[in-house]
C-alpha cells in the first residue's frame, strides 16, 4: 500500500505535463504553463523514505587493511 502513494504522484505530474502538451498545441499557453509548474512542482516534492544505519566495526589494527 505504501508504493501506492508514491506511485500516485508521478502519474498525476504526467498527466499534468501530457496536459500541458496538449495545451501548447491547441495554442492555450496560459494553461500549458499551468500544468507545466505544477508538474513540475509535483516531481519536485520531497517523499519521505526512512533511512537505515548500519555501524561497521573498526579494523583492529592498520595492518589488516589490505
């Protein structure tokens, strides 16, 4: 369910670029620059991932590294 609600945001930037292009060729400028900034706006938002940290122990001694 979680890759749902990442996936959910790139198709509708998409769908606001495709838009877009469709705009700019019936010559509606004002709105194909709409939907431009706001995909763009969309591909630009931060998702919140959780990050893992992993400590590795410390070589004993200089001469072990190879």
């Amino acid at each position: 369910m979680n890759y749902f609600w990442m996936i959910v945001p790139l198709v509708v930037a998409i769908y606001c670029i495709a838009r877009a292009i469709v705009d700019i060729r019936s010559k509606n400028y004002v709105w194909a620059a709409f939907g431009l900034i706001c995909g763009g706006f969309i591909l630009t938002m931060p998702i919140e991932t959780h990050a893992v940290k992993i400590d590795l122990p410390a070589p004993s001694s200089p001469s072990s590294l190879p």
